[in-house]
C-alpha cells in the first residue's frame, strides 16, 4: 500500500528511530547525528535495522514481509543515522512496490 508521509508524520518517524536506537545502544539520542555511522560510531550490527524494522511496522502501518525488507537492504545498504530513516520512508511509502523497481 502507497502512501504519502506529511512532514509532520516524518518528524515523528524519525525522533522514534533516534529513540529506539538510542535504547538498544545504550547512548543518548542527542549523540545520534544524521551522519553517524551506526555501526562504525554506535557499535551496532548489520541486524538492527530488520529488528527496529520489525518492531515498528504495527507502530507504522507497515504492510510487507521482513524478506522484502531484507531484499530491499541487500541492494540499498544504510550506514548512517539519515540513510536508515530515509530507508524507512521510502518503505512505508512504496510499501509493496518497494521490490522490483528502479531505484
């Protein structure tokens, strides 16, 4: 399902991505910049991204499958704070027209 984020709805996504990966790493949100590397400056791992994805897709109204999901990372890869929240706008917002298209 397609769908257009308001750039009210965008500011919350992204304070709630901020929020949980400053939960699950154990460090301040305010440490968390749009071009900090989670894995290199944050100490995260390659799963992360799937598991916050998992966890908010009921929060968001995420409708796709996580090997959807997997397939689209494998191909789009994020390393920094902005490029995860950019993925997941553009996952909530092409939802099952995310695989398949050029990007």
């Amino acid at each position: 399902m397609k769908r257009v984020l308001a750039e009210s709805e965008k500011k919350d996504i992204y304070d709630q991505i901020r929020q949980y990966l400053a939960d699950e790493l154990e460090i301040a949100p305010e440490d968390i910049k749009d071009d900090t590397n989670i894995i290199d400056d944050l100490g995260g791992d390659s799963i992360l991204f799937l598991e916050m994805f998992e966890e908010f897709k009921g929060k968001l109204q995420i409708d796709l499958e996580i090997r959807t999901i997997g397939q689209y990372m494998l191909s789009h890869p994020v390393y920094t704070f902005k490029e995860t929240v950019e993925a997941i706008f553009e996952i909530i917002e092409k939802g099952e027209d995310l695989i398949g298209q050029d990007q």
